[in-house]
C-alpha cells in the first residue's frame, strides 16, 4: 500500500455555487475510533447540484440534533455542518488505509462500498449524511468515525465488496439503489397509531363519520378539533378544541383532516403536516376552484402524503394509499428527464421488473441526451418485450392518459404537468430533489377526483444497496451502462458542472489517484485514449478499461 501523505488534492465546496480545488488539504491522522480511507472512485451526482446551491441551508447540511452525543462530533474533524466548507461526493467506493486503537470492525486493507445517509442522526429537516454534514469522497483520503457509520442496530454503512468488480460498477450501485428505494419504499396505509391528528371542519360532522375513519384506519393518540361545529361525542380519544387553525399551537401533526373546500385554508394546513404526515382532504361535494400551492418539495425530502375524497368521507380517501411506491400491471409509465443518467435507470428498472402489460414512454426535451438513452434502452425493452417509445414535449405536446409519471427534474410546474396528465388512480414519483421549501400550484381537484398519489423518497437504505450489490456482484446487473465520462480529481469541478448544464449523458466517474487526466466522454475514448478505448465493450465502460486507466496514471 502506498505511504499516507500529509496532505492531498480535494474538492471543496466552500460557499453557495462555491467550489475550489484544494491541492493542499490535510490529511487527517485517524482519532481512536476512526478509520482513514482512500477514496478509489466517486460519482458525480445531481443530487450534489443541490448542495452545491444551497450549501448550509441545505437539510443534510445542518446541524446534527439528536441521535449521537455532542461531545464525539467534537472529536470528529471531517464533521463540518453549517458554513463550514465541505467536501462532496456521495457515490464512493473506499479502501482503508489506517485505523484508530479503538476500532473494532475494519482493518486496514478492506475495500467498501460508502452508504449514504445515517438516518438515526437527525437534522432539523432532515438527516446526517456523507459528503454533507460530514466530508465526502471528492479528495484522495477521507476520515469516518465508527460511532457515525455504524446505526443503533448495529449495521455499518461500510458494505463490503469484492476485488473483481470494478470501482465504477459498485459505486453505481448508490444511485440504482436510490432509484429501487423510489419503488419499493412501504408506504403509511393507516393513521399512526397513537399519533397527533388534527381535524379542521368547514362543515357539522357526525360521530359516525369520525368512528368509522378510526374503525377502518386506526386510533390517533390524541386529536386536536378546529370548527365553529361541535366536535362528536364519544370518540375515545381526548378532544382539545380551538376555533380557529391560528389557535392551534402545535406543528408537526402525523394525519391532518380537512371536512372543506377554502383554497387558502388548505394551504395554511400544510404547515400543520409534520414529516411523514398525512394531509386527507374531504371535499364534501365542492371544489377549490383554483389551483393549490402545494409544498411539493416535502414530498420528496420529508415524505408528506395527500389523498382525498370529492365527498365527506375521509376513510374512503385512504384506500388510495399504494403498499409502496412500486409500478402496477398494465401501468403506462412515463419517465420525464428519462435523458439523463437516473432517467436511464428508471427506463432499465421498469423495462427488466417483469410487470405484466406495462409500457415505457421516455421524455426529455433534450434531443440529443433523449437519443442516447433511447439507444440503451431501446434494445433492452426489445428482448424484454416491453412497449417502448420516446416524446419531445416541447415539440410532440405531453403524454395523456398516464398511469404512472417518475419526475426526474426538479421542476415544480412538472409536478403540476403531471396531475393534468394522469389517469385514474394515478402515481406521480417525486424522485428528482426539489428543495424541502419550495411549492408548486396544483390542481388539487383534479388530483382528488382521480384518486391521484403523490409518492417521494430521499436517498437509499442498506438494505437496498446489498441487494443491489449482490445483482452487480452476481452478473446480474452491469451499472456501468450508465458511465458516462471519467476523469481525475483536478477535472471534477468541471464535471460537477457539465452536470449542472446536463452536459453529459450519462454519469461521470471521478478517479481520485490519477492526478492531471481531464474530463473524458466514454464514447470519445477510443480517440483520445485508444488504449483504454479498445478495453470497451460495445462502447461501455468496464473492468478492463479502469484497470487500463489506472495503470496508466498510478
């Protein structure tokens, strides 16, 4: 193994749309519980657009407020919440180079795939995560604290792998895993159980309404009651009355049941939706009449969930609500920003689930970028016997009638694009980052009467990263398919860009060990670099080809 430097090249966001390459970073010396890392590969992901946006007012960036004693984030100097510079990169492959005295479940020379989110470590908005609150793999070296990476449970966000799969392969299985977490994430089909309801009433409900919710649905812990109507009796659960919303102190609630049609009413109610929460809305026969300000950003980072009833039943709305987020037999699914590199695996995941009578449709207003996916996908869907066809909106008007909409763009106005194009009992993947805080006008009662569902989810779990490992591991499944560039550390500022202006199709893979090689296009390399070209398979990266690169920069 090669000597530890003190210092090292590294990638450091510094400010909001700030980022500077630093060739004089320290190395930092493992404390008793940490481990020090070489960083073999990192991805480069539109999820670090994000940040690179938002920086400390990102919900990953904050301060760490529970889940782990202040007194060790101290003690950790790769912790940099705030305003503190950061270093991205979350899509990393690793290999220990050294370890402190107390450590006790790595040993130098264990190669691991970087899970991402520590989700026991709350935020105030979010969770703690590698490559936000804590540095990420964009540097040669990263420090990782044991008592971080390792949850309540027991479980290392260190999953180990194998020497014959290639770095790029493994490190693409961190955004496959987050795409397979879009679909198979359970979603809440009851009330929480025990948990805060409130019920804002705009018209007399009768006990019988309320008792056959909580019979059907489950028993709320305690119930805050709003309306100029008396609240039922004999609900057995304790009632606190107010008259007005403005009256009601308490945030945060789990499940929110709104009995009206008052447009600015429901939108003050969302703030009273706590993560994880449940707004259900009872139209009772009227309309809003306008569209809603939606906080569509919540869906997709704090797991907010909207059903509703055209009429005054609440318990009819929540036979809405999907097991998880998964596509349906027979589902028309329409993948919008289907060009770039996550709109491809959403095309490759849908077309090989082996869901019966399902088609693809994928869009993008990008030609060129809509073009390349088209061509991996396209003979893919072909020997899967999966309907397959690709749309401009911009130039073929959007897609009608679809069953299922993944939204790869952090667009709002899609969101709303997407309820006027749903069929009945529709789901509308948020899977694209739109910021915690920003809202979109939606048709609210269209999303109503065609029993619509919003679904959203933030990153990946363990267990989807192992199973997904296990596929690349296995043959299975070749995440290599969806390289796009590779480059060195210096050129990574300049991938993080040509990401920003969608530059590349394709996701572009970060080399940290090859000092002075630029940003590369795969299918540019058997110009540039024929020696590494001719290790392609059919124009893919692979095994060979890293190993060639490699070999020629270390």
């Amino acid at each position: 193994m090669k000597e530890i430097p003190q210092t090292q090249y590294a990638v450091q966001l510094v400010g909001a749309d700030k980022l500077v390459v630093n060739r004089d970073k320290v190395v930092f010396s493992p404390g008793r519980h940490q481990i020090l890392c070489r960083v073999e590969v990192v991805g480069l992901c539109f999820s670090d657009m994000k940040l690179l946006k938002q920086f400390s007012n990102h919900v990953r960036k904050g301060e760490i407020v529970s889940g782990i004693d202040r007194g060790i984030l101290g003690e950790i100097p790769s912790y940099v919440p705030g305003d503190a510079a950061t270093v991205p990169g979350h899509e990393a492959v690793v290999r220990i180079e050294a370890v402190g005295p107390g450590v006790t479940g790595f040993e130098r020379g264990q190669r691991y795939l970087v899970e991402t989110d520590y989700r026991w470590l709350r935020t105030a908005g979010s969770n703690a995560a590698f490559g936000y609150n804590f540095e990420g793999a964009l540097q040669e070296y990263v420090l990782m604290d044991e008592r971080v990476i390792t949850s309540p449970q027991g479980r290392s966000m260190l999953i180990p792998l194998c020497e014959e799969v290639s770095a790029s392969a493994a490190a693409m299985v961190e955004p496959w895993a987050c795409v397979e977490h879009a679909y198979v994430s359970e979603e809440r089909q009851g009330l929480k159980a025990g948990g805060a309801m409130l019920i804002v009433a705009d018209v007399s409900v009768g006990g019988d309404v309320i008792r056959k919710l909580f019979g059907d649905w489950g028993m709320p812990g305690e119930l805050s009651w709003v309306s100029e109507y008396a609240a039922p009796e004999g609900l057995s659960v304790a009632v606190k009355k107010a008259a007005g919303i403005s009256e009601v102190d308490k945030s945060g609630y789990d499940d929110v049941i709104y009995f009206g049609s008052d447009a600015g009413k429901v939108e003050r109610l969302f703030d009273k939706v706590g993560t994880g929460g449940l707004l259900n809305i009872a139209l009772c026969w009227d309309k809003f009449g306008r569209e809603i300000v939606t906080p569509v950003g919540r869906v997709h980072y704090e797991g907010i969930r909207i059903v509703g009833s055209v009429g005054s039943d609440p318990a009819e709305a929540m036979r809405v609500i999907p097991a998880t987020g998964e596509i349906r037999d027979g589902d028309r699914v329409n993948i919008v920003g289907a060009g770039g590199p996550m709109g491809v695996m959403h095309a490759i995941r849908t077309i090989s689930l082996g869901a019966e009578g399902v088609s693809v449709v994928a869009s993008d207003i990008d030609e060129e970028r809509l073009g390349a996916a088209a061509k991996i996908v396209s003979s893919m869907a072909k020997r899967n016997g999966v309907e397959f066809g690709s749309c401009n909106p911009s130039k073929d008007g959007p897609v009608d009638a679809v069953d299922y909409t993944a939204l790869m763009a952090p667009v709002p106005a899609l969101v709303g694009e997407a309820v006027r194009s749903a069929a009945e009992r529709g789901i509308i993947n948020i899977f694209a980052g739109i910021p915690v805080s920003v809202t979109g006008d939606i048709d609210l009662d269209s999303y109503i009467s065609r029993r619509l569902y919003f679904v959203g989810t933030s990153g990946s779990v363990v267990t989807d990263m192992r199973r997904l490992l296990a596929k690349v591991e296995s043959g299975e499944l070749d995440t290599n398919v969806c390289v796009g560039a590779v480059c060195g550390l210096e050129s990574a500022a300049e991938g993080m860009r040509a990401v920003e202006q969608r530059q590349i199709t394709g996701k572009i893979i970060v080399y940290p060990g090859c000092k002075g090689f630029g940003l590369v296009k795969v299918d540019a390399l058997n110009a540039t670099m024929p020696e590494v070209g001719r290790c392609l398979d059919e124009g893919v990266w692979t095994l060979a080809a890293e190993k060639k690169l490699l070999e020629i920069y270390c």
